[in-house]
C-alpha cells in the first residue's frame, strides 16, 4: 500500500532557519519540496562540494581496486582532515602517474637500443674525436642499398620486422647522404637504461604497496567524507531553494510527511514554536511515494521499483502481483529437484548475508518453495519424471501427478500444465482488469468505472455460461436465463455508458472500438501465458536429456570410470540447465508482469520515491 502523506508549510524567521533545518534534518520525515535554482554551477557553495564529490568517488574507486579480498577496510576515521587526506592520495597516485609515463619512456628506448646491443654511448665521442664519426640508420628492407656498404661502410646491425638498423663510418667528419632515417645517438647505455628501469620497477612497488595499505585504512574514510559531504550539499541546496517572504525575513519552506510519522515533526515544531499549515496535497501536486507491505509483499518491492513506483494517486499493485509472481517462476523452473537448491542455497548464504541484503535470500526461498511445489504437482525431480519410476512408496501418488498420461484424457487431449497456465492467465487479467475497476472509481467516480465493471461481468459470465455446458455441466433454465440478462445488461452498459456525460454516437463508436481492442488484445494476453507451460516443460526436458546422455553414453566404460564421467555429465549438464531457466523463469514473468498485469490493471507508475531530508546513517 501507498502511505498517506500530509503536505506542510514552514514559515521560519530567517535569524533561526538554519537551526531549523538542523534539527529538520535530525527527524528526517519531511520530503523537501525542491524549488528551482538554476545550474550548479551558479552556486559557488553547490560547485565546490560537487567538484569535491567527484574527487573522493574517483580517488574511492582506486582505492578499491587495491583492497585485497577477504580484508575488512578500517572502520571510517570521522576527525580525519578531509583536504590533506585527499592531498596526500593525490600526491601518490600522481607520483604513480608520473613513475609510469617515465617507465613508458624508458621502455620504449630500452627497446629501440637493445637492437644496437649493449656499449658505452661514452665511446661514440672518443671515436669523432679520433676522427672516425658513427652514425645509427634505419631503412625498409626494400630500400636498403649493398652500394651503401663500399660507398659509407656501412654495417648491418640488426633485421626487425621487414626493416634492416645499420651504422656508417666516416673518416671525414661528414654525416652520409642517404635515403634512410637518421637515429640519434644514445645517450645512455643498455645496462644503464636497465637498471634505471629496475629503480622505477622497485619504486613502483613501494607505491601500490602504499596504496594497499591506504585503501585499508581509508577507504571506508573515503565513503565517510562522501556522505557527508552529500549531506552538506542536499542542505546547502534547500538553503538556497528557500522561498523568501516579508523583504527577505521570513523563510517559506514546504515538504511532505508521511501520516505514520507527522508526530516527531509536530514536536519540533511545537518545541521551537514554529508557524506551519498542514493539509491535504493537491491533484496536481507531485507527491512523494512511499511504500509499506507485509514482509511477503515487501520481498517483491524491487520488482515494482525496477519498472516504475505507482504514482500517489493510484494503487500500489505490489501485493497483488507478489504471488502471482512466487507462482510464475516456480511454473517457469518447474522442476523439484532445482528449486530445493535454490531454497538451500539461499538458506545457506542467508546467515552471511548483511542485513540490507538478507531479503534477497529471503526472496529466493519463496520463489526456491514454489518450485519445489510445482515439481512435487508435476512429478519431476532433476528431470526424472516420477511417474514413470517402479518405487513402491510412489505407487499410491504416482497417479496423482499432473502430467499428460495422467490427465491428458481429461483435458481433450491437451497437456495439463498448459490449460493451469491459460487458467493462470485468465484469472490473473481478470483480477488486473478488477483493479482498473477500484482505480478509477478511487481517483474518478462509480460512473466512469461502470463500462470496465460490465467487461467484468461480461466475461466472468461467458465464462459460466458458454464453459461450463463445454464441460458438461448443465445449468438450470432459470439459471441460464439469468445469466443472458446479466449478458444483456452489461453489454448494453458496454455499448451505451462507457463514456459518461458524452452523446450516444460517441458511446457507440467507442464501444466498437473497444470491443476490437478487447478481443484482440485479450486473447493476445492470454497466449502469453503458454510461456509458462513451455519454459517448465522445457526444462523438465533438458534434465532428462542430460539424464539419458550421462547413463547411455557410459554404458562401455568400466564401473569406476563409468561412474565419474555420469558425475561430471550430471553436474555440468544440470548446472547449465539451471542457470538458463534461472534467468528464463525471471525474465519471463517479468514480462507477464509489467505487460500483460499492468496493462490489464491500467498502471500508470511515474511515481516519486519518498526521499526525507535527513542525515545519511554513516554520519549520524
């Protein structure tokens, strides 16, 4: 459900806001309505704790990259200096940044000279100085010239890469004329340029060596000083919204509070004496959403939030969709086998799990349950059909299974999983098309729902009246004709009143209109729930492929071999059949959900998530 909210109005004296919104922050119920204010970056305040901001998230994301795994990062120092805690990570990831453009550098040299082999550049000088000049040159392969090595003694040192490096000797003090690329000479030897590079290697480890011990020391700091500076900003930010009143002396604020928690606001304002109004909020005001459910129905809130939050003004479809849902994946999965490892699996991790995050397991229990249940319906564990095994214990249930040999006869010949699936479907868009009915009667009137009620009816009765003699069972006569009136009635309502206020052509032609969208949209919906049957069946399938391959194809090898490879078939086979109808089983009935559910309910979402003006709890 959607918690009522109450809309107030502060009239604070400008000499006391600031406490004000001190002790409003303290309570943390009022969802500050936020006024315009430009951009950022016309508020000098804003700007630099925003610029602030994007310094401690980039220097948080290094750091965590550095966090070894397994190790809790040091509690949060709260009196640490924020600006010299940045300065100093700065410093190092900038000597970091600088120690490794240097060892780029040298590495690309170490590689150019490592071709010429290792001599003292020191010696190239005492050589011109004797007279003799040695030039470096590098050329394609094809435009080497054998002349070259009569014409300017030239000497091939090395062949890399389709190109030929060569000296020159010259006793004239004259660089050669050639087509080649002239090299300069080096200027510090191979050997040297090693251990330069083996110091910066060395320096470079006491560097990530500092930033490990770092990340563990401050790294939760670094998240601290976030929230705070967010709490910092989200203050200055409705500071500087602030509507002013009375040649700026009077500060106007308002906010929405939920209903269940008005009582903490009454007291601060009562305690500081506080002039306010509170009352209903408007139609067309953009009030906040805020949901509470019982702890089944809570489970499923991430779902409705992934989508969209119902806007204030409707229905908060959570607890009617959440076991459908439960319903939805354990058909999808369908067997027993893989929803007791999910329910295990989620038993298990559950404990380790933090408190935040326990509900996730606590959500894979139910939907882990409903598969087990599905399987124990249909019979199928680890994709053995049960039905087909000679155990005696089965013998008394076995008939019980809803599978196609034992109930196909029943249904016409059509499997029994897909007519649970259509009828799944049908009862869930009629439940949806209900909600319209209850929505549109909340936000508008009876009236403007009675055309939506009739289609209710209507097929509710088509139901009883053409389905069941299908089926064999035969009404009474009164009882027939009843139902026709019923028929009548609601398809006159159809045809006549869906439109209130508006002239009978216009009624007409939206009834036919509406009719064409209804029974094509409407058989349109119900065949997506043949996914259901196809997804379970599918996966039942699988198992036992994985199954009959991991038996039959052993059947030569010897006994203690044998046994191994059925182990590994088994586990390799399963666990990716699981994994593929895991994300099918969630996929799908997502899909059910916010299409077919949604629409049928007429769902508008849009809705604003309730967001108080508090403190952030790490820096409370």
């Amino acid at each position: 459900m959607i918690i009522p909210m109450k809309k107030y109005s502060f009239l604070v004296y400008h000499a006391i806001y600031r406490d004000f919104l001190e002790n409003l922050r303290e309570i943390g119920v009022v969802d500050v309505v936020e006024k315009q204010i430009g951009h950022v970056e016309e508020h000098s305040e804003l700007y630099e704790k925003l610029e602030e901001r994007k310094r401690i998230n980039e220097l948080s994301k290094i750091l965590k990259s550095y966090l070894p795994e397994d190790v809790e990062p040091a509690p949060a120092d709260t009196k640490v200096e924020r600006d010299i805690l940045l300065r100093s990570l700065e410093s190092i990831l900038e000597d970091q940044a600088e120690l490794e453009t240097k060892m780029q550098a040298l590495n690309r040299e170490l590689n150019n000279l490592s071709l010429w082999g290792d001599f003292d550049p020191q010696r190239l000088e005492e050589l011109l100085e004797a007279g003799c000049r040695l030039d470096f040159y590098f050329c394609p392969r094809s435009s080497y010239k054998t002349e070259w090595e009569e014409q300017y003694n030239a000497i091939r040192i090395a062949d890399n890469n389709n190109a030929i490096y060569f000296i020159t000797l010259s006793f004239d003090g004259q660089q050669p004329e050639m087509d080649a690329e002239h090299l300069r000479w080096p200027q510090k030897s191979l050997s040297e340029l090693k251990a330069e590079v083996t110091a910066l290697e060395v320096r470079n480890e006491e560097l990530n060596r500092q930033l490990k011990t770092e990340a563990l020391n401050q790294h939760n700091t670094l998240i601290f000083q976030d929230k705070l500076l967010s709490d910092q900003f989200n203050f200055s930010k409705v500071l500087i919204g602030t509507e002013k009143a009375a040649g700026d002396k009077i500060m106007v604020l308002e906010g929405y509070v939920p209903c269940d928690r008005e009582d903490k606001l009454k007291d601060l304002l009562n305690q500081q004496g506080i002039y306010y109004r509170a009352g209903q909020p408007q139609q067309e005001d953009k009030i906040p959403v805020l949901l509470k459910n019982n702890r089944f129905a809570r489970l499923y809130e991430p779902i409705t939030k992934m989508y969209s939050l119902p806007n204030y003004k409707e229905l908060d479809l959570t607890p009617m969709m959440a076991p459908f849902f439960m319903l939805f994946f354990g058909l999808c999965l369908g067997d027993g086998g893989y929803g007791l490892l999910i329910l295990l699996a989620a038993t298990l991790i559950k404990p380790k799990l933090s408190k935040e995050k326990r509900f996730f397991a606590t959500l894979g229990q139910t939907l882990g349950l409903s598969t087990v249940l599905v399987g124990i319906l249909t019979g199928s564990f680890f994709g053995v059909a049960l039905e087909a095994l000679e155990w005696q214990w089965l013998k008394g249930v076995k008939h019980y299974f809803l599978t196609e040999n034992n109930f196909g006869a029943v249904f016409g010949g059509y499997h029994p999983l897909m007519i649970l699936a259509l009828s799944i479907g049908a009862v869930q868009i009629l439940f949806a098309m209900s909600i319209r009915v209850i929505k549109i009667s909340i936000q508008l009137e009876l009236k403007y729902a009675l055309s939506n009620l009739a289609w209710v009816v209507l097929l509710l009765t088509s139901i009883v009246t053409f389905g069941l003699p299908a089926l064999g069972v035969a009404l009474a006569v009164p009882l027939t004709y009843g139902l026709y009136g019923i028929l009548g009635l609601a398809g006159l309502i159809i045809v006549f009143y869906n439109s209130p206020g508006k002239n009978i052509f216009i009624n007409v032609g939206s009834a036919l209109w509406t009719s064409y969208n209804m029974a094509s949209g409407l058989l349109g919906d119900l065949l997506s729930y043949v996914r259901l049957f196809a997804l379970g069946l599918t996966s039942s399938i699988l198992g036992a492929v994985f199954n009959s391959m991991a038996f039959g194809m052993t059947e030569a090898m010897p006994v203690w071999i044998r046994w191994l490879a059925v182990l590994l078939i088994l586990l390799v086979g399963h666990g990716l059949n699981l994994a593929l109808s895991i994300i099918g089983s969630l996929v799908h009935p997502l899909r059910l959900t916010f299409v077919e559910f949604y629409k049928n309910a007429g769902f508008e979402g849009g809705g604003k998530a309730y967001n108080p003006f508090r403190k952030s709890a790490q820096t409370n």
